[in-house]
C-alpha cells in the first residue's frame, strides 16, 4: 500500500492498540510528540519519488516566497515544521493542501502579485510550488480554449475515418424491443436512469437481480480501448445496440483535463465510434452538466466564448464542455442521418421527492454539511438562482431524449434542466429541517460560498 499511496494517505508509523474500540490519544500523543520534526517524511515531504526532492533555486525569488507562504500555512506555527518545509519545489498535493488552505492562498496570490489562480489548479494533482511561480510570471490566458478545440477537431477528425468504414451487418432478432447501452449505471444519476428504461416493456437484455430478464451487465474500463469490452461486446455495440447514453465519467474535482482526459474525453471517442459504424443505432444521448447555466440558449453560441467561459474551472468541467462541442460537431457533420444526438445539461442533482435520498458526496451537500458545521451560511446575494434539479427528473429527461428522439437530425439537441431556488430559499429550507444557521454579511472580497 505504500508503494501506490500518496505520502499523507497511509503513514509509516503503525500504532498497536488493544481489541478496543478506543484509541489511547494519550498514547498517540506521546509518539508525535517523541517523532523529529526535521525528518522530512514527518514534516509532510514524504515520498519515494525522486523528483519530489528537487530544491528552490536560490535565485527564484518569486518560487521561494510563495513556498515559504505555503510553509506557513501547512506548519501551523510549528517552527521545526515551518523550517523543514522551505526550500523544496513540492507538488501541493504531495503536501496534503486541502480545499480552505488554497482559497487562503489564492487570496494572498491575488493580492500580492495579482495573480487570479482558479482553486481547482491550486489543488490539482500536478501543480508545484515552482509551477505556481510559472502561472503567475508567465500567465497563459486562452491556452487551455485553443488546446481544447484543437483537442476537438482531431478527435472530429479520427471519427470521420470511421464513419466511412462499411457497417457490420445486425443480427436478426426475435421481438421488437430495443437494446440500450448505459454507461455509468452503478452512479448515483446513472441507477435512477436504469430504473427509468427498465421500467418500460421497451428495452430488451438479459438478467441480473431485481431487473432480471431485461438487462446484461457488461464490466468494462472507460479508461481502456474500447472501453475495455471483449471483441464481442464492441461488434455486438456497434451493430446491434439502438441508443446509446453517455453517462459514465470520473469526477474529480481538483483533477486537471490531462488527468480526467483518458476517461472521460477517450471514452466518448470510442462510443462514437462504435455508434459512427452501426446502421442500427439511431440515438445517441451524452450527459453533461457541472456548468454554469443561464436560462438563453448557449447551445448554439460560439465554440470559442463557450470554451472561454471554463478555462479558469476544473479540468472535469473542461471536459465537459468539450464533448459536448465534440457531440454536436458530430451531428453537424452527419447532417441528414438517421441518427439523432443530444446533450442533457443538469446542474446540481439532489433526491428525488419519493425517496429523499440524497448524494452526500457531491459539492452541494458538501457545502451544506461545512454550513451546519460552523452554524453560519453565506448571504451574499440572496436573490441568485441556484439551478437543481431531483435525479428522477433528470433520468427522465434522459429516457425522454434516448427513447423519443424527435428532433431534426441536422443538429444535436441540448436539453438543459433549469428548476431554480433563489440561494435565500435554499438556506432556509436547511434552517426548516431544523439546524441553526445564522447568515453572514454580504462579502466583502473574500471567498464566496455559493454562487450562480
């Protein structure tokens, strides 16, 4: 475990403690206490990574300062700590930074050098303490829109390739019930979008559990080529499979596009390409979502202003938005097919009305659990909209678009999900359920809580 863990996850100092419950915190204590503070693994620079020792030049003054900012903020006033850490061209991650440690520092970056450095990269997996530097000396402001368009056209590209390719021919069948092909199936929108096509005597499989008789599970790997199916699975998706729905994705939120780009984007590539050879298949549905939405139609703007709009968020909104230029680029170029595409667009996904259950993981419920914590919530701009939506409403916006697909083929569909409550009503249904907060004034230049 050592050896695939990062530093912080699995620590080289094992306590034994008895068959209890209990932990002796007297106990553990005394061991921190008696550990060397200098020793860089105990002073957070564990790692077997060779490169994670590269030193500061001297000469870096920009580099220096900011590591000795984050020195200070991961010490705690500890100096032996403090001193330990300065000097070293570390990966933040490698150090443990959290989500409240890099807002301070993205505050402090702001004002000292004026730099506006999105948290999602302050918190990414590659960025170090000399990178920071780099961003901030060398800014590249639209680099990340003219790599994800070019990222775009060559993947457009590869798949006109396929589309030229002679389709296999179907298998003939015995009834006349559709075959759907899910991704994401085991996730919290993908579960109540299994039980919308299950809940049809229209979709056809084989069995598993409580849908038994109307479903096939099939293990795969979205990160692999052609995600990671058998050679029968991929002839049987691209010849025999009706619609298809792109649900499945990684999310992680401080992951950079580099990072998520094998499972999210590569993954949409090969599902195209399987759908670009089948003379079957005549609906294509991939979910999107984690954007800002506005109530005007941003589905036929411009792909540059799109793009734009996320090169200071997360690498997974980047992906995103960049398949869902990728999806609708495809359509374009198949205008006067026979297969209809569409781009379903939530916002945060809460529970449904009829069980209440909740995903406890994602931001918003993160964000809510953080409010209870300190008893306090941001209100700031009380009036602003924030887009929700239950995840059964989503799912069967979802069959909808699959199962029902009849807009024009000249064009791919976008559908977004615009149920609102003003962030004001929000915060007080938390309050109706029963937990004190208390509102904090209006902003006043630092981090905002929540936002539209």
């Amino acid at each position: 475990m050592l050896s695939t863990s990062p530093p912080l996850t699995m620590s080289k100092l094992m306590v034994h403690h008895p068959k209890s419950i209990k932990v002796d915190r007297r106990q553990v204590d005394h061991l921190l206490a008696g550990l060397d503070a200098k020793d860089p693994c105990i002073a957070l620079l564990g790692s077997h990574e060779e490169s994670q020792w590269v030193t500061l030049p001297p000469s870096d003054g920009l580099a220096n300062e900011i590591g000795v900012k984050i020195a200070e903020l991961l010490a705690s006033r500890n100096n032996d700590k403090l001193t330990s850490l300065i000097g070293y061209d570390l990966r933040l991650a490698a150090l443990g930074f959290y989500s409240i440690q890099a807002i301070t520092l993205r505050m402090w970056m702001k004002k000292q050098f004026g730099a506006n450095i999105a948290v999602s990269k302050l918190t990414s997996d590659m960025i170090s303490i000399a990178g920071l530097a780099g961003l901030i000396s060398h800014p590249v402001e639209g680099a990340s829109t003219v790599t994800l368009l070019q990222e775009v056209e060559a993947i457009c590209s590869e798949l006109h390739t396929w589309h030229t390719q002679p389709a296999p021919n179907p298998v003939k069948r015995t009834c006349t019930a559709k075959l759907v092909f899910l991704t994401g199936a085991t996730g919290y929108l993908g579960r109540e979008i299994l039980d919308q096509l299950v809940g049809t005597s229209e979709v056809a499989g084989e069995s598993i559990l409580q849908y038994r008789g109307k479903i096939e599970v099939w293990p795969g790997d979205l990160q692999q080529t052609r995600l990671g199916l058998t050679n029968q699975r991929w002839e049987t998706l691209s010849r025999d499979v009706d619609t298809i729905i792109h649900n499945g994705a990684v999310v992680r939120w401080n992951a950079e596009y580099e990072t998520l780009r094998n499972t999210n984007v590569l993954s949409t590539m090969e599902i195209l390409k399987a759908l670009l050879r089948s003379s079957v298949a005549t609906s294509f549905v991939y979910v999107s979502g984690r954007q800002q939405l506005t109530p005007g139609n941003d589905g036929d703007g411009d792909d540059a202003a799109n793009l734009q709009q996320v090169t200071a968020a997360s690498g997974y909104a980047q992906t995103k938005l960049a398949l869902e230029l990728l999806v609708k680029r495809v359509a374009i170029s198949l205008r006067g097919s026979h297969q209809r595409f569409s781009v379903l667009k939530p916002s945060y996904i809460i529970g449904s009305a009829r069980d209440g259950v909740a995903n406890t993981t994602d931001y918003l419920w993160r964000l809510v659990a953080g409010a209870i914590e300190i008893n306090a919530y941001d209100a700031d701009e009380p009036n602003n909209l924030l887009y929700l939506s239950d995840v059964e409403a989503v799912a069967r916006s979802t069959f909808s678009a699959a199962m029902e697909p009849s807009h024009a083929a000249d064009k791919a569909r976008v559908m977004k999900i615009l149920n609102s409550i003003t962030i004001a009503d929000f915060w007080q249904v938390v309050r109706e359920a029963g937990y004190r907060l208390r509102p904090m004034p209006p902003n006043n230049g630092g981090p905002r809580s929540m936002s539209t």
